[in-house]
C-alpha cells in the first residue's frame, strides 16, 4: 500500500473522529487496513454522513444526545424523498389505502388496551459496582447465571422488567392520573380512528390507512448510528381484511412490499425474508416476517409484515365500550371484527439501508498511474438530494452568469446545487460524495454554440447537449436509469 494512500484515508475519516471511536482503525496492521479500502464500513458511512450534513448528532455540542440525531440539509432532502416515494406506492396507486396523520400523545388507556403497558418490556439488569445497566438477553448466559458483570466482574442485580415507554405527566400535577406516553408504535393511532375513516370515507373492506411519524423507545443500548435509536419514524400501512381471508392478503403484502425495494433499485441480493420463530412473534401476531437488509454489519431487520389477527380492534371495543365490529352491509349486514394486516417500515431505518447501499469506493486512475480512489453515494436519481448540479468552469467572463441562469430553468423542475469553487474535477469529486446523478458545466464553448456539457455520475461520461434540450434531456435520463454498477 502506498504511503500517500494511507494519508489520504487517515485525512478522510479523522474529520469526524468526535464521536467515532476510531482507534480500532488506527490499531489495525496495514493488510487488514487495506481491507477496508472499496468497501462500506458503518464507520465511513457515519463519517461521510456527517461530513456532508446527512445526519449529524444531536446535541452534539453538549456531548450529544444517545439515541437521537438531527438530519441536516442533504439529509432531510433524503428522507423526504424517501418518504414521498412511500407514500406514492402506498396511497396514490392504490384506490382503497388512504392517509392519516394521528397525534403522538393518546390517551393512557389505549396503550392498556394495546398491551403495551403490561408487555413492551426488555429484560434488564444492572451492575451494584460499576452501575452499567444491560439487557438480559444480550450478556452472555454464564455471566447471568452467575450475576457477575460481564464489564467489571461486579455483582448483577436480579433480571426486571423494563418498560420500553418513554412515560410523562400532562398538565401540572405529577400523579398518577395524568401519565401520558410517547407513542411507541404509529399503528394504535391507525386503529382508534378506524371508525372514523370508514364513515367519512365510505371505506368498505378490504382497505387500508397509511401513515407516517415519529415513534419512541426507550431502548437501553442504542447503537449502529441511526439503526437503533429512541426516536425514530415509521412508514407503516394497516389493512383491514375479512376473517378467513387475512393469509391471503398476508401473503399479497409480503410480494408488493418485496417488489417495492425492486422498484427502489436498491441490491437484492442485499435482502432477504426472515419469518419470526414462536419465540419472537409478538404478543399480537399470528405470522410475522421481516425483510432484513445485509448492512454493513450483518443482516438486519428493515421491514416487517404482520398478521395482527383481531387482537388490536377487540382489545380497543373492550376497553373502550365502543362497538369496533365493521358491518358488511353488502352482505346481509354480517358484522365481524376485521382482522389487520401490517406493513410496518423504518422511514430513519430505510434512510440507513439506502445510504449503506449506494456507498461505492471506486478505484479510478488510468492504468499505470498512482491510485485514485473516489467515494460515490450511487443513489437513484428519484432519491438523489441534489439532482442536478451546475458548475461554470470559469467565474469570470460572464460564465457565471449563464450557469447561474441554467440554474434558474431547472430550480422549478428539479432540486439544484450551484458551485462555482475549486478545480472542476475536485467539484465532481464533492457531487460524487453527495450522490448527485447529474452535473452541467458551462464552458467557453458554451457561450460560442450554446451546448452544455452533461457529466453523469455513475459512468462519469461526458457529453455535449444543447442548452434547451437540457431539461429534457435530464427527464429521459431519470425516466431510464437503471444502476449498474
Ligand atoms: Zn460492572
């Protein structure tokens, strides 16, 4: 490995070493340093992520905040794309799903009726010496038999339950009869308006309520940046069917959201179904699976898809009085408590998986030459936080100008980036990392014959276009993309 390369690599990561431990890095020994060149790592991607304003910690100027981070400006464009291709798939193609947006705060009682307040549970144990706390099942076995601290050798405590909730009181008083929660799941907001939506929408079964929010766990060990975290957001869809016929529409479910990542373009060999064992099916689920994501470190739940039986819609008539049985009034008036199958994904999760998956490092120096390694976020261009990028070769000589005119052409269709700093090469360099699809720079030539040149990020071909073709153009391109590298 050339010494220059291990500069360049040092240079990269240390901008972010704040909050990443990388001495694991710098102890490594040289050959297994060079493993990690090409290849996504959590801590590149973490360290790009910040470096570019994807996500930064929070509160990081106190410390930060575990469990909680902020989406910056490339961030926040990302996952509302994210989202809006979510949403798109869920709602707009189909004519029997449509939206809500319920409250985070509930009333108490619907996370009695819920079983949240009696199962939402993790089994913890805390250290009398060092006060480390764990989960129960995430120590290895011998250390709990023995109640002896897997950190300190220190004496355990005795495995309680945990309750998962972030709890609160509402208005003044802290007693009892004021507790209010952060809702730890968007579905019960789904169920409690169920009747609402049939009757002001004449829904008529089977159909289905989407929505998307934040949700909140207490969990005690957050890790793998933004994988596991205590505020989070859902991209969930609840579909009311028939008794009889949910294992039909469970199956259905599981092949469109399977076709949804196909149609995100994302690696497929990157996922896979995992269905839950008797001792992971949730206390409401009579089939689940999830499709897990090969992240880079390892496979891991991104999606599930759940068979939640009758459970949610009886437990709330019981403990609500309310009548939640759906009268089919097409047929003879029959009444039935619809059972409801879930599609239930990460929005801040799917935002990880889609940057793990177009990270590339990617050797480009001609043959011959001193290596040349150039990080590219290969995003789908629906996806990509900046669409096009304009780059006058030249601020002067009224090169600017013209790049700053394309720029307000564009703006209406698309999301731009202006940069008009730096050697150009380096300025593709940055596109590149920001997974911009496109770049338009504006040279000499374009002020003689009015042509562009259109560089594509993937290939990073160049071509020529003709300045009122552009947008055109670029419509064709996006229409067409297909990843192939
Ligand atoms: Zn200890």
């Amino acid at each position: 490995m050339k010494l220059y390369m291990i500069y360049v690599y040092f240079t990269r990561v240390t901008v972010t070493s704040v909050y990443i431990n990388w001495s694991i890095l710098y102890n490594k020994p040289m050959s297994e340093l060079q493993e990690y060149q090409g290849k996504a790592t959590m801590e590149k991607i973490t360290s790009l992520a910040k470096r570019r304003g994807f996500v930064f910690q929070s509160s990081e100027i106190y410390g930060g905040q575990s469990g909680a981070w902020d989406y910056g400006p490339l961030g926040i464009e990302l996952k509302n794309r994210i989202q809006a291709m979510w949403w798109k798939e869920m709602t707009r193609l189909h004519d029997n799903i449509v939206g809500l947006d319920a409250s985070i705060l509930m009333h108490p009682r619907t996370w009695e009726a819920s079983g949240h307040v009696e199962n939402f549970t993790d089994p913890l144990v805390d250290c009398k010496k060092c006060k480390s706390r764990f989960r129960a099942d995430m120590i290895p076995e011998e250390n709990l038999a023995a109640k002896k601290c897997p950190d300190c050798g220190g004496e355990l405590t005795d495995t309680r339950k945990f309750n998962l909730m972030f709890k609160s009181h509402i208005g003044p008083a802290e007693d009892s009869a004021n507790i209010i929660y952060l809702r730890p799941e968007t579905a019960q907001g789904i169920y409690v308006n169920y009747k609402n939506i049939i009757q002001s929408n004449r829904m008529k079964i089977p159909f289905g309520i989407a929505q998307v929010g934040k949700a909140f766990r207490n969990e005690i060990t957050t890790k793998n940046f933004i994988f596991r975290t205590c505020e989070f957001e859902q991209m969930e869809m609840q579909y009311f069917v028939k008794p009889g016929t949910d294992v039909e529409w469970f199956n259905e479910w599981r092949k469109q959201r399977w076709a949804y990542y196909e149609k995100l373009g994302v690696k497929m060999d990157h996922l896979r179904w995992h269905q839950h064992g008797a001792d992971e099916l949730a206390h409401y689920a009579k089939d689940a699976y999830d499709i897990q994501y090969l992240f880079p470190m390892g496979w891991r739940e991104l999606e599930g898809v759940h068979n939640r039986t009758d459970y949610d819609l009886g437990r709330h008539s019981e403990f609500s009085g309310k009548d939640m049985q759906y009268i089919d009034q097409e047929n003879n008036n029959e009444r039935y408590i619809p059972y409801i199958i879930e599609t239930s994904a990460g929005l801040t999760r799917n935002l990880l998986m889609i940057l793990c998956d177009a990270y590339d490092e990617e050797q480009v120096a001609e043959k011959g030459n001193d290596d040349d390694w150039r990080t590219v976020l290969r995003f789908h261009p629906d996806l990509a936080p900046i669409t096009v990028a304009i780059l006058p070769l030249m601020k002067k000589d009224g090169l600017a100008e013209m790049a700053q005119d394309i720029r307000k052409e564009l703006q209406d269709d698309y999301s731009t980036d202006y940069d008009q700093s730096g050697a150009i090469g380096r300025r593709y360099r940055r596109q590149d990392e920001a997974g911009t699809p496109f770049c338009v720079t504006v040279d000499y030539q374009s002020k003689e014959d009015g042509t562009v040149t259109l560089r594509f990020r993937d290939s990073m071909e160049q071509v020529r276009v003709p300045r009122q073709e552009l947008a055109a153009r670029l419509r064709q391109e996006i229409k067409s993309y297909k990843r192939t590298k």
